[in-house]
C-alpha cells in the first residue's frame, strides 16, 4: 500500500475515504436556517459598494433581501439576470477581493455578509428546480458564432440565445465548461457541477454545440463568411517557458495539465503524484496545483515565487488556505536547474525595478515539479493583438469589424471566471446592438 | 452597592422585577422558579370565579413578530385567563407565600362585573396571606366577549364601580390593571382613582394581528383555519407603554397615584425608563418567556450598575425623575438648533443616511463618487431620521448650535432664549391673543 512516504511519482497516497473528505465542497452550501442568518446581516446599503466590486454588477442587497423575505428564487433570477454563470462564480470567485472585501461589514467589524455562500444557496435553489428561468425573444434570423465554450463563450451564447439569435458553439475539447470543467480546483466545484450547469444553461435553447477548433477544421474568414457575428472566447491555452535547465524532464510538468487530469479523473485514487512536490508560480494556478497535490497524499507540497508575499497574485485568502493545507510557500526564489530528484532554486531581489538572482542558491527534493507560471495565448488568427491578448476595445470589439472577444484571451479586466462572464455577456449586447 | 429594595404600596420586595400575571405565574412550580430565580414578586395568573374554569384553545395561542436573525419582537395571545379550579390556584398561592414571605404576591383576579361576584372570591384570596390583587380590566380576547377585561377596562363607570366593591370589601391594596385599547387613557386611571384604586398597572396586551398565513388566508395564530384578534406583547408595544405611563403620571388628576409599570420591558435600561416615567415597579411578562427567568440576573446587575454610576442609592432616587420632563408639542422650545454630523472615522460608507435623506426627507446629506457622506447644514432640518437608520452607533450624532450661531438653513441667528409655538408668529391662536 503506497503512503505519503512512498519515494517517487505514486497513486493511491490516500484511502479512498481520506480522499473523499479531502476534496469534499471547501464550502459547504448553507442550509436554509444559516441562509436566513447570514442574509439578516445585510444593510441594504445605498448604491452598495458590494455591486460596484462585482464585475458582473449584481443587485446583491436586492437578492439578499429576496432571500431574507423567503423567494430565493426571485433572488436567484436577479443574479442570473447579470451573470448566468453565478452558480459556478458562488463557488470559485476570490469574495475575498471582490464583493465581500467591499462589504461595508468589512470595514465595520471584519466579516463581511457571506455574498458568495448566499449566491450559491439563491442560485443553488433555483437549478434544482425544473426548467430555465428565462425565455427567448423572438426569433431575429441572425446566426453567430461563438468559438470556446468556458465561461466567456457562455454567457455570451446564452446572452445571444435570449435575444432570439441562432447561435452556434464551437468547442476544441470533447467537453463544454473550459476552464470550469478543466481548471478549476476541484473542491470548488464538486458533484460535476461544471457540466450540469453548462446542460443547464443550454435550457435557453437556440445555442447549437459542435466541435471545432478554430485555426485547425476552423477559420476566422470561414465564421467570418459564414455568420453575421464571430465572439471568439477561445482562453489561454498556451503555457509559459520556465527557461531553466532540466524543464523537459519526466517529472516537470504543466500544472494547468496536471489540474486537468485531475478534474476529469474518474477515480482520483488511480491519479499519481509526488512524494515530494514543488510549484513554481504565484498566482491561483499554483495554489490550486500545490493544495490538490497535498489533498492527493502528497508528503512535501512546497510554492516557490519569485516576488515577494505582496506581488502573489493569489489572494492572502487563497494563500492562508494553501499553509492551512501544510503546504510551504517560499517566496523571492526562482528555479535554476531541476534535477533527477531535486530542484536548485536561487533567491532574488529586485535591483532597478528588475528581478535578479541574489547567487545564493537552495535545494529542494522534488518528484515533480509543476509550471504555473502563467498561460499564453496560441492562437493567431490575423488579429491585432496588445501584450499578447487580443487587443478589444469597447464591449470586447477586436480589430476585425464582425469580430468580438472576451474572457482571458482579450486584454482588459483580470483573469476570472466572472470577468469572463462579463465581458462575454457584453459583448452579446453589443453584438444584438449591432445587429438589430 | 445600590439597593434595589422596593416599597410598593406597603408591598416590600428585593427588587423592583415582578413578573406580569400571565402563563410564568400560572402555577406554583412555575412561581417557585421564578422566585428561585431572584425575582422581586410575582403578579399570579388571573383567576375567575368558583366552578368550572375557563377552557383554552386546544391549538396555538401564540403569534410572533420578528425582528433581523429571528429575534422576537412581539408575541401575540389567545390565551384566557387561567383554565384550572380556584381552590387549586388559591392552595398553591398560600403555600408558595409561606415559603417566599420576602417576595410580593399578587392576586389578580377578573369576575362578572357584579357586586356579589367580587365579594364572594375576595375573602378567598385574603385567605392565602397575599400581599394585594390586581384588577384585570385588559384582557382584550374572550373574557371581553363575556363583558369582563378590556370590557370593563374600556368603560370608566365599571372600573370605578367594581374598585370601589373591592375596597369596600377587602382591607389589601387594590390595583387596578389597564387595557391600551382605549383612545385616551386617563379616563381609565381616573376612574380607577375615584373608586379608590392604590395604584395602576399597565399596559395590558394590544389587540391585534399579528400575520396572515398566505397560503390558508387564515390569520396566524390559526386555529383550524381560523384566527382571532390576540392581546400584542412584548418589547414592540414598550413605546405604547411608555406614554401611557407618563400621561397618567403627569396628569393633574392622576398625578402620584402609584404606577406599576408593564409592556415590552426586556432589559434592566426599559425597567429604568419606566421607573423614571413614574413606574415604582416593573412587571415582565415575554421577556421571561422568550429567555426564561435567569434575565432577571441581568436586570438586577444592569440597573445597580448604573445606580452606583449615577449616584442613586435606592430606586426612589430615580422614580419620576423623567416626568417634568414631558411636555406638551406647543411648550417644546423652538428656538433649540441641531444639525446633523457625521464622524468620518467611523462611517462604514453604507449610504443608509443618504438613501433615507435624499429619497425621504430633505436631501441634506451629500455623497462624493468615493462615498464620502456629509451633511449639508444648509439644508438639514434636524429631524434625526439618519442617525435612526445608521447601522453604527454614534456615527452620527445631533449637534446643537450654540447660541449666536447662524443657521446657514433658515439665515437667522440662534437665539438662547426659549420660545414655544404658543408664542409663534405663524400661530393664528398666538396673533389672536395679541
Ligand atoms: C488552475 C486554474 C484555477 C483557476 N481558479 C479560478 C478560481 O478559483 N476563480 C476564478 O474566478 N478564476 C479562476 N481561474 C481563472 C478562470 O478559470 C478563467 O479566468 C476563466 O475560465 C476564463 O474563461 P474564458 O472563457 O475566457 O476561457 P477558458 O475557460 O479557458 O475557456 C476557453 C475555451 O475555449 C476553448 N478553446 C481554446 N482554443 C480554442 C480554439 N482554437 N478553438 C475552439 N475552442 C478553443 C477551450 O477548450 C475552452 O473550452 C483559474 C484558472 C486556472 C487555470
Ligand atoms: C400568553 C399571555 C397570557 C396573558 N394572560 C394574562 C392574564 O391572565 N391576566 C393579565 O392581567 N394579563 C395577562 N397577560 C398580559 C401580561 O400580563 C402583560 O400585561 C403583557 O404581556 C405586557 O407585558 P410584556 O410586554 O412584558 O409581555 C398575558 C400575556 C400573555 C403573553
Ligand atoms: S437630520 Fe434629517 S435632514 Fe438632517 S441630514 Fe439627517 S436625515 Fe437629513
């Protein structure tokens, strides 16, 4: 029976009760009494700040208040009128930066109202009911394309959907959700919630799925030619080079791949990983990667970042839940070489504005080593394009007139699930705008 | 350490926390309990005439209003009064007296509005040694119908009448105890007065309803489809109470008739505001039964502290000392200048004061696009609606403008002499006396 302790690249660390605990729903949904509680501490602020940290902009005080009078399924329509995706955003938005971080509870004792939870039990209680929420206007004749199914691809479908488009959803992968269905850490979304939320979605109607991958069986000119519109939501697929000695070796891998293995394993317990485990990154990539390899057996999880605690783009949340885990961050140090069962790291400091190595170098053992130092976009497709993203300006218009883009694969906004869905559902609007 | 031993009409007790006749006194291991508890006295359950007890309702006889994180607010009653024998009642009271001689036990008592009637029960009750009765005039549900309660609380002649025929019959103090469902209620305390009352208790329960079930059309409580107008209770009617209170204190007429304050005390600081109003005691009733009896702890700890820290050595220090302080609209001095001001630091920035300003009142509260609020002083009237709904205590406070000052408002100097509206030149009946 393999153990933590087991040298090199193992499965089945863990019993299958431990890993079922393990990756269980970091939090728990409420039940209708904590709902009540916990909604009962909202002020019904003015022009609440909590609407203005949302990218999607919803009338939280407006759902909270639906859930206190006992309709959260008026509340849940009033998020999934701003953000289709609010069920899946309930679960994985970094609050802690976002909606709940502007609560004015916050400033005045430290805790704000629990906005994520609420969503969740408001969206969680509409989709257990049978049906969709909303129903498409009539039909306008128009066809669009959207290229990638993740969340940007999404909202904006099922936004075109509504307005009694045709829409038609090329997807690269066997499986719709991108990054919800792919990337996401695992105790985030648990039950398949990405994939009952994207068959959910389709309830709309109009949004045709096919399989297609643009730049390969598919081209922009061909959409272009063919449809009245193109949104293209296509994500970042690409990874960036670590540029250290070593990086092909078998245990240095990708950690988005990693993740994606894991989310679609049937059986986590058939999933290997390390005894001893490094991640090199900073952002929420790194921390998902590090959390579920600790959560999958492994002895040693360490984080190595190049900057300091400040520049981690990971929020102190996503970090103190890492430590809570066990896992080691390391911060100023940036890898050198990877070794057979080693990694050599050296610290940094930052002289002129630019990182440098200090010269003073530290070993880790490591069995693998995972890269999450950011993604890059792949595609070129004839676009202009701004710090390596599609350039957009206004509700995601690319250079190309007919042509739309949102979510990470465009510039503007940070990368997550709900700014995809913003940027997804606007350009939609706008798109309609132009159309009609 | 302040002492919080009353004397009410003779009736001495350790404290000034009685509990209300209601369902905490209906029976004696109930009043063992609460006078383990350290409870001052205790007002028993209302009792009826000899013969078969009253019957209650065999489904709820409680509706509840709610306040954030179900906090009750206000319970409701169709309750009678109590529902087993006399002689029962009667052996328990005389027996809990015995053992508790230091707490006040009170009778109160509601029987046909006949002279016989009152003189058959009352040698009973004399009987048990308590220490006085209480008239139930107030009961607003059932007993009503039957022309007893809020029935002959609500009609001044049977208050004096049945008064009197208790005073005439028995030698232990009488208190007569007032419905609020009556327009003005000093007719009521007037009355109990002429007839020779000791003192008065109020307020009794407030008819009402308090919910109608949405998917039945039944009022709640429902009984079987169907609901009835209940008495309302709790710390939502304090207010009702309160000004009860203070208009019979203040009253020419009734003024020094002793007051046993009722209605919505929930903490020691109500128990305080009624005393001040002229109550020499309190009576609880759903504060006990929300929390149960150990409050009392907290009633008796909060209001010494704040003895010790105002320097009143015993309750008649404070009892009363609110009541010239209530006064008449006309007499309220408008020449008395506030304005609203709102400490930065300790804004939270939720915009309540704004919303309320702005969208009701006089739109005298600014907010930059970084949410900063403050108060325009030429438009604040002062009305306090903002420091109401500011969700932080002190966030904004009312400050007075010192005398000399120009209010940027109206543009008139603030003047400290006191001037009333009796005196007011937009007053018709001020210009007709000139
Ligand atoms: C490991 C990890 C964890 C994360 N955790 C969080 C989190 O907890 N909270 C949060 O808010 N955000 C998180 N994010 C970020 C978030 O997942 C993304 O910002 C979001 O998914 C972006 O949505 P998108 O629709 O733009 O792209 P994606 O989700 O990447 O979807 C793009 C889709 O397009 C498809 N596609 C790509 N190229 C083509 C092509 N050429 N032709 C056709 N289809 C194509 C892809 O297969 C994919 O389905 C995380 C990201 C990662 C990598
Ligand atoms: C269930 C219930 C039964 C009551 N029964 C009586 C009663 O029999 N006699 C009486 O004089 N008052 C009765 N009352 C009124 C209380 O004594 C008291 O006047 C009223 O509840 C207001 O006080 P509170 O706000 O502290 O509850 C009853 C109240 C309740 C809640
Ligand atoms: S006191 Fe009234 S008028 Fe003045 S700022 Fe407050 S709410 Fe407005």
């Amino acid at each position: 029976m393999p153990s933590p302790m087991t040298p090199g690249i193992s499965s089945g660390r863990l019993t299958a009760e431990q890993i079922a605990k393990n990756f269980a729903d970091l939090h728990s949904a409420f039940d209708p009494h904590e709902a009540a509680v916990a909604a009962d501490r909202c002020y019904f602020c003015y022009d609440a700040p909590c609407i203005t940290a949302c990218p999607t902009s919803i009338d939280i005080p407006l759902f909270i208040r639906q859930i206190q009078t006992g309709t959260p399924e008026a509340a849940a329509r009033t998020i999934f009128e701003q953000n289709i995706l609010g069920g899946m955003c309930a679960r994985v938005c970094p609050t802690e930066t976002l909606c709940e971080e502007a609560c004015v509870r916050e400033a005045a004792e430290g805790k704000p109202v629990e906005i994520g939870r609420l969503q969740r039990h408001a969206t969680d209680t509409l989709m257990a009911q049978q049906g969709h929420p909303f129903t498409r206007a009539a039909e306008t004749g128009k066809r669009i394309a959207v290229v990638g199914a993740g969340p940007a691809g999404l909202a904006c479908a099922h936004r075109l959907a509504m307005k009694g488009h045709d829409v038609t959803l090329y997807e690269a992968r066997p499986k719709p959700g991108g990054l919800n269905e792919f990337g996401i850490a695992a105790y985030k979304t648990t039950d398949d919630f990405a994939a009952r939320e994207v068959q959910w979605l389709m309830g709309i109607g109009g949004i045709t799925q096919a399989s297609g991958t643009l730049g390969e069986d598919l081209s922009l000119d061909g959409l272009k030619a063919e449809f009245d519109a193109v949104f293209l939501g296509v994500g970042l697929g690409g990874v960036n080079m670590l540029r250290a000695h070593g990086e092909d070796r078998e245990g240095v891998r990708d950690a988005v791949d990693f993740i994606a293995d894991l989310r679609q394993a049937s059986d986590l317990l058939d999933l290997p990983v390390g005894r001893n485990v490094v991640v090199i990154g900073g952002g929420m990539t790194a921390v998902d990667a590090a959390v579920q390899s600790k959560l999958l057996g492994a002895e040693t999880v360490t984080i190595a970042y190049r900057r300091g605690r400040e520049q981690m783009s990971a929020s102190r949340f996503e970090q103190d839940l890492a430590a809570s885990y066990g896992v080691r961050l390391l911060f100023n140090v940036m890898p050198v070489a990877v070794h057979e069962d080693g990694i050599e790291l050296e610290y940094t400091t930052t002289t002129d504005g630019k990182l440098v190595g200090t010269g003073e170098r530290l070993s880790l053992a490591a069995d693998q080593v995972f890269k999450a130092i950011g993604q890059t976009l792949s595609l070129d497709v004839g676009l202009a394009m701004e710090a390596g993203k599609i350039a957009v300006s206004g509700a995601g218009r690319t250079s190309m007139e007919g042509v739309w883009a949102g979510g990470d694969c465009a510039t503007g906004g940070d990368d997550l699930t709900v700014t995809a869905v913003a940027e997804g559902r606007d350009a939609a609007e706008d798109i309609h705008a132009s159309l009609v | 350490m302040a002492d919080l031993r009353t004397d009410f009409l003779g009736i001495k007790s350790p404290n000034p926390f009685w509990l209300a006749s209601a369902p905490p006194t209906d029976k004696e291991y109930n009043v063992r309990r609460a006078f383990e508890a350290g409870w001052g006295g205790v007002v028993w359950k209302t009792l009826g005439e000899a013969g078969p007890p009253v019957v209650n309702v065999n489904g709820p006889r409680y509706g509840v209003v709610y306040g954030a994180d179900r906090r009750v607010l206000g319970i409701n009653n169709i309750e009678l009064i109590t529902d087993r024998p006399l002689e029962v009642n009667l052996r328990e009271i005389k027996a809990v007296k015995r053992d508790y001689p230091d707490r006040a036990m009170i009778v109160s008592l509601m029987v046909p509005c006949e002279e016989s009637a009152w003189k058959a029960i009352l040698p009973l009750v004399e009987e048990t040694g308590a220490d006085g009765i209480e008239l139930n005039c107030g009961c607003p549900h059932g007993m009503s119908e039957r022309g007893m309660g809020a029935a002959v609380g609500q009609a001044p002649d049977l208050i004096e009448q049945i008064t009197r025929w208790c005073k005439q019959t028995t030698r232990m103090p009488v208190i007569v105890k007032l419905t609020p469902n009556i327009t003005d209620i000093r007719g009521p305390a007037r009355a109990a007065k002429a007839g020779g009352a000791d003192a008065v208790s109020l307020i009794n329960t407030v008819s009402s309803i308090t919910s109608v079930n949405l998917d039945t059309f039944s009022p709640e409580p429902s009984i079987d489809g169907k609901g009835s107008h209940g008495g309302y209770c709790g710390a939502a009617v304090k207010p009702i109470a309160l000004n009860m209170v203070a208009e019979i204190a203040r009253d020419p007429e009734t003024h020094g008739l002793p007051i046993s304050g009722i209605g919505g005390v929930t903490t020691w600081r109500d128990a305080a505001e009624f005393m001040t109003l002229g109550a020499g005691n309190v009576q609880v009733c759903t504060a006990a039964m929300t929390y149960g009896f150990k409050i009392v702890e907290e009633m008796k700890s909060g209001m010494s502290q704040w003895m010790d820290e105002k320097g009143h050595s015993s309750t008649s220090d404070f009892i009363g000392k609110a009541v010239p302080n209530v006064t008449d609209w006309q007499y309220l001095n408008l020449n008395y200048v506030a304005k609203a001001k709102i400490d930065q630091d300790a804004c939270i920035k939720c915009g309540r004061c704004y919303a309320a300003c702005e969208d009701t009142s006089h739109q005298a509260i600014s907010m930059s696009p970084d949410r900063v609020f403050e108060v325009m002083d030429d438009e604040c009237v002062a009305c306090n609606l903002c420091v109401d709904v500011c969700p932080v205590e002190d966030c904004i406070t009312m400050e007075r403008m010192p005398a000399g000052a120009v209010d940027p408002r109206t543009g008139k100097v603030v003047s400290d002499e006191y001037a009333n509206w009796t005196s007011h030149p937009n007053n018709p009946a001020a210009q007709a006396a000139e």
